[in-house]
C-alpha cells in the first residue's frame, strides 16, 4: 500500500457527512445500545459473537502507520554510525578525517579546459554521493607568473554552490599542489 492509497483511505473515512466527530458518535452511540440491551437482559444482536459487547479497537490514523511503516528522516539531522543524531562538530571533524572519495587532475590543462573538467567532475561526484574529493592542481612552479590552475582551482570553488570548506592536503597527498573540499 502507497501513501496515495492511504490518503484515499484517510478521505473516504473522514470526509463529510461522515467525518471523525459523527464517525465518533455514532460509535459511542452503537456501544450504548449494546449496553441497553445487555442491562434489559436482550440476546446482542445478531453478528455479535459473546453475551459482552464487542470492544471495539481504535483505529489507528493511516498517515502514522504509513510514517511507523516507512519511517522518516530528517533532512537537517545526519545520523552517526551508531544511528543517533550527529553534532556538527563531529561531522565537520568525521569529514576532515575521511580519505578523498574520487581524485581530479588536472595536470597539463589550459584555464578553459581546467574549468570544465571541474564543472563535469563536481556533477558527477554529486550524482554519486561523495563526500570528499580531491584536486590535484600542481604547485605552478612551471608557471611563469602565479600559478594559473590553483587560481582557477580557487575561483571554481567559491562560484560553485555544492562546494563546502577545502583546503589543502597533506604534505602525502601533494601538500599545497592538491585542494581537498567537502560537498554539500
């Protein structure tokens, strides 16, 4: 059963004139008759197994079985490993611990060329669900003026809406030549 299912449920069972306050009465009525008749010392009506009136059970509300059934998560709580709420403060450093997830090079690449690889790698990281990337851009040291890609590198990032804090790597992972960034 899809949640459009019970939501037809939900309308047929609460729309008027049968809404929940006449839904309501009318079965606080049909258990005093029971009632009645059971003190007159009556046989329940027919239908009724026992001499009791029969304990009606409540009805649970669709939408709250539909949200126990499938369950909801909160787009503004990340969850840990351990399943409870994660603090920003232990997500920003489980985020700066994690190892880059895909790598770029962009060695040997004009400033046009260099931007379109980051354009295509940023969307396909994103489509993948990745976390944490690095860029590896070089030191510029065959630059005859400042480095070029580590500027590109840099524009790149604070233009683009999906790239959250970066830095540099360490010194293993090409120190100052490499920029690792977090995506949103």
């Amino acid at each position: 059963m899809d949640f459009g299912d019970i939501l037809g449920e939900w309308e047929r069972s609460t729309a008027k004139p049968y809404g929940k306050k006449r839904m309501a009465q009318e079965s606080r009525q049909e258990r005093q008759d029971q009632r009645d008749q059971l003190d007159r010392g009556e046989r329940p009506p027919s239908g009724t197994p026992s001499a009791k009136p029969a304990r009606e059970e409540p009805r649970a509300n669709p939408i709250d079985v539909w949200l126990r059934r499938n369950g909801v998560q909160d787009k503004d709580t990340v969850l840990g490993e351990s399943g409870e709420p994660e603090s920003p403060a232990d997500r920003r450093r489980r985020l700066h611990a994690l190892r880059p997830e895909a790598t770029l090079d962009l060695h040997g690449l004009t400033r046009d060329d260099a931007w379109a690889r980051l354009e295509a790698f940023f969307a396909d990281c994103r489509r993948r669900g990745l976390s944490k990337v690095l860029i590896i851009h070089g030191k510029g040291t065959h630059s005859e003026s400042d480095p070029v890609l580590k500027g590109v590198v840099r524009l790149f990032l604070e233009r683009n809406p999906h790239a959250g804090e970066s830095g540099h790597s360490t010194h293993g992972e090409g120190g100052s030549g490499s920029t690792w960034v977090i995506l949103k």
